[in-house]
C-alpha cells in the first residue's frame, strides 16, 4: 500500500509545504524580527511531521477526487 515512491514524494512534499507555511504564518505574525528564525523553527518542527502525514494518509482520497472530477469534466465535452 506505501511504496518507496509514495513516501519519498510525501516526505518532499511535506518538507517544501510545511517550510513555505511556516514561515509565510511566521513572518505574517510577527515580522521579521530578531527572533523570526527560532520561531519558524519551532512551528516547522511540529508543522512538518504532520505535513507528511496528511499526505500520506489523505493522498489516496486527493487522488479519488481527482480522477472523479476529470472524469466529470471529460463527460461535458
């Protein structure tokens, strides 16, 4: 059910999401003050385990949606 390939992709994904998250909420929150480094960690550390997570347990139902909704549009034309 998880192959190499699924995991990989979830553990990149998850790293480049969850860094761009963090410090997009981070930097909206307070700035970009002296402790703007140790803050963004501090999130990125819990943001990024769950990050991959998600992608590994919701990709399934993405890829579901996904194929219906083409489906869909293909049947419209």
């Amino acid at each position: 059910m998880f192959t190499k390939p699924i995991i990989v992709f979830a553990i990149f994904m998850g790293l480049f999401t969850s860094l761009t998250l963090t410090g997009i909420i981070t930097m909206s929150r307070q700035g970009l003050t002296d402790q703007f480094i140790n803050q963004w960690f501090q999130l990125w550390t819990i943001a990024y385990p769950v990050a991959v997570s998600c992608i590994i347990v919701y990709r399934p139902v993405a890829n579901f949606l996904t194929k219906r909704c083409l489906e869909l549009l293909e049947s419209r034309k």
